[in-house]
C-alpha cells in the first residue's frame, strides 16, 4: 500500500503536540525556562509539522515558509533549553537573527530564484545542523552529569540527523526528488525522524530532570539525616529509590511508549487509506477504531503506572491483594526485563492472599527485588525470576528468586545494610529501604541464596484473614 504523506506527517505532527505536552505535565515540578523552552519548541515543531500535513488544502505560503520557519525556530528553541542546562545560553537576537535569516534565505530561494530543489535543501539543512547541535549539547550534558538519559537524547538527534542529511544527499544528486507526495520513501523517513526525536527526545529530557532530582534529593536527604527524625528521613530516601530505579528505566519506558503511539500512527493511517478509497466496511474501521482506542488506553496506562509510582504521598494502610500487585510491578518491569532477556514465572498460591499495608511502599519492596535480579543476571545463561506466593499460619510470605550467580560469602552479611551496594553505580539504600518497609508492615525482609544457587528475597507480612 502506497503511504499517503501529508497524511503521515500531519498524525506524526499531532503526536508530537502531544509528547511536549506530556513532559510538561510529567515536570509539572520543574518549572525552569529550560523546561518550557523544550517544551514550547516541540509544540512548535508540531504545528510546523501539522501545516505540512495540511499541504493539499492550504495555501503556499502557509506549509512552505511558515511550516519550515516554524520547525527551525521551534528546534532553536530545543537547542537553547539545553544550552541554558549548560549555562552557555545564547543572546535572544542572536537567536531572532538566525530565525529571520533562515526565513529570508528560504524566501529568497523560493519566491525569486523560483529553484525548488535548492530551496528544500536549504530548509532541509538548516534542521540538520540543528539537530545535530542538539544532539552535541546533549552529549555535553553527558559527560557532565553521567546522564544516561543525555546520552539517549544525543544518540535520537543523531540518528535524525543522519536520516535528514541522507535524503538532502540524495535530493542533491537526482536520486530523489524534494516533494514528499512523489519521494513516498524519503518522505516516511522524514517523518519517521521527526517521531523518534519526539518519542525518544522527550522521554530523556524527562529522565534528565528525574536524575537531577534524584541527585539533589539524595544530598538534601544525607544533609537532614544528622537533624530530622529517622521516619522522615526514611519517607524521603525511598521517593529517591523510586526515582532512580524509573531513571534506570528511562529508555525501556520509552521504547514501550513508542510502540502504541506507532500502532496509532499506523491504524490512523490506514484509515485514512480505507475512507479515501472507499473501500472499507463499517465493521473493518470500527476494527480500526477500536485498535486505536486501545493503543490509546495502553499509552495512558504506562504514564499513569509511572505517575503513581513516583508521586508523594502519606503513608496509606489498607487491604492490598499480593498477587495482582505482583503482577503489576513486573508488567513496570517488563521492557527492561525483555531488553535484558529475563522472563518471569510465577507461582501464585493463592489469588486472594491479602496484607494490610502501602501499597506503593510495598511495590518499591518488589520493585527493587526485579531489578537486583535483573543486572545480576546479566552473564548468565539462563534468566529467570521465578516469583511466589504461600501461606504459613498468620504471615503471607513472598519468595522472589533468581538464576544468577547468588550471593558472594564475603558479602553475605553486609547486604541489605544502608549504603552498602555491589554495583559500581548503586545507591547502597534500595535494600535498606525495603527491610525498613518490611518492619514498618510489621514484617521481616531477608536476603540469602536459593536451592538452586541464585538470589533469594523473602518477604514475611501479617496476613489478613
């Protein structure tokens, strides 16, 4: 099936309306010129991309010079955010000069010359070099703050890049041509580059603020700890542990975000086919619809997951059921245990095992065990969480195993301790954390090696009747 390319890009533009709006909701904490300059710019890329899309139905000079001034200003936005991460903000009529200066040029081009080739190269060009100063700055911000999520960012605008530069190559040499309704396969790559930078680019400036914040909060949590009482102190180092084990996700979560949002771009698209043909039966796009309303559901359940996990809130008891929690925790897990290739098996005794307890307390509980298995069984052949559940009088017990080399001898007796940690870059607080949770719910947390040689963690609570 040929790709309908205005139809593409104006979908493509209104996904990356929506992914600025999103971080903006996400760092509703975070209100920093930075943020509303990232921000901001991607939602003028978006409507930039939107009056491409609308390209049979308006006029020249709306999808021509406004669309492409709109995306340059709105990505000199992007690149002046992450600028102003780095303290090296440029002047604001600098910024209005190149802005007015790629508009002229562009101007120029189309209404004097009349030359189209040399007019879609110029604007072409004039989104490469922005992306790829992005893309520079977040390598910057990289090396400067170890950010995982910078470097991701980085890795997007490159790609981007090399995929715009690729066609501006080949327009240049005859091999393609610059309208995108005749260049069916350029023109998907190009909006193919504008979804990734959108996806991938929001999601890591989001995971740029989450380690930040994860940084100052955990200075800010050993300040306090020598002059504030131990349960404060303790409610505000396990928010921090949330925070970094979502930061340590950052990029899983993102591939998974993606994957609805393409299914929608894809079903939109093939609607759009199916109605302009006329060859679609009510039944086959109520299909279609149907597929969008839940990628839809699907996308809003990922960020509503990661929203409860991470938010501040009092202590809650109330009845929490083991298993569905269980089960939850691991679909949060899920990217990076499929990326790792680790799989879950459970062993759920009973489906109506009930404790009394925070149920965001006790998923940090399980959380922190999923991902300790997963980085210990990173050289191991075979990677298996196997997790369950049992009755033993009045306690629940829940016993989370792993297929990794186990514990060392020599560490044995100090894991579980506060700030002791076996990887590089640990925090040394997640286990401490979860045996403090443990003791909270009246309950004990311990850790030792299986029967089969791999990690144990067992978790003993009250159980409700």
């Amino acid at each position: 099936m040929p790709f309908h390319i205005p139809t593409l890009f104006l979908v493509v533009g209104v996904l990356y309306l929506l992914m600025p709006a999103m971080a903006w909701v996400v760092l509703s904490g975070q209100r920093a010129r930075s943020v509303a300059l990232w921000c901001g710019g991607g939602e003028i890329v978006g409507i930039g991309l939107v009056l491409i899309g609308l390209r049979p139905n308006v006029p020249d000079w709306v999808t021509y010079p406004l669309a492409n001034g709109l995306m340059f200003c709105g990505n000199l936005m992007r690149a002046q955010a992450l600028r102003d991460e780095l303290q090296m903000p440029w002047r604001h009529h600098n910024m209005a000069l190149a802005g007015i200066g790629f508009l002229a040029l562009y101007e120029c081009l189309r209404q004097l010359l009349h030359d189209p080739l040399l007019r879609f190269e110029w604007g072409l060009l004039g989104q490469v070099c922005l992306f790829a100063h992005i893309a520079w700055l977040a390598r910057r911000m990289a090396h400067r703050d170890d950010s995982t999520s910078a470097r991701w960012i980085s890795f997007i605008y490159v790609l981007a890049a090399s995929l715009l530069l690729s066609r501006a190559v080949r327009v240049g040499l005859g091999y393609s041509q610059p309208n995108a309704v005749a260049a069916e396969i350029d023109g998907a790559l190009t909006a193919g580059a504008a979804l990734m930078s959108s996806v991938i680019g929001s999601m890591g400036f989001i995971g740029v603020f989450m380690e930040r914040a994860r940084a100052k909060d955990l200075a800010t949590a050993a300040a306090m700890a020598r002059q504030e009482e131990h349960n404060r102190l303790h409610a505000q180092i396990a928010q921090l542990d949330r925070r970094h084990s979502l930061g340590e996700m950052a990029a899983s979560i993102g591939h998974e975000l993606n994957q609805p949002l393409t299914a929608i771009l894809a079903d939109a698209q093939l609607a759009q086919h199916g109605l302009a043909a006329q060859r679609f039966s009510q039944a086959q796009l109520n299909d279609l619809f149907e597929d969008i309303e839940k990628n839809t559901l699907r996308a809003s359940q990922i960020l509503d997951r990661i929203r409860s996990f991470i938010r501040t809130k009092k202590l809650m008891f109330e009845p929490v059921a083991l298993p569905p929690l269980l089960q939850d925790v691991a679909d949060l897990a899920s990217t990076e245990a499929r990326a790792q290739g680790v799989s879950f098996q459970f062993d759920l005794e009973d489906s109506h095992l009930r404790v009394m307890g925070d149920s965001i307390q006790l998923s940090q509980i399980v959380l922190n065990a999923y991902l300790n298995a997963i980085q210990a069984m990173a050289n191991s052949p075979q990677r298996l969480i196997r997790v369950s559940t049992r009755r033993e009088g009045a306690q629940a017990v829940l016993c989370i195993e792993d297929t990794g080399p186990g514990l060392a001898p020599e560490f044995a007796a100090q894991v579980g301790t506060a700030f002791f940690s076996t990887k590089e870059q640990g925090l040394g607080v997640g286990l401490s954390i979860s045996r403090a949770i443990a003791e909270q719910h009246g309950g004990a947390l311990s850790i030792d090696n299986g029967p089969a040689g791999g990690a144990r963690v067992t978790l003993r609570l009250p159980r409700l009747a």
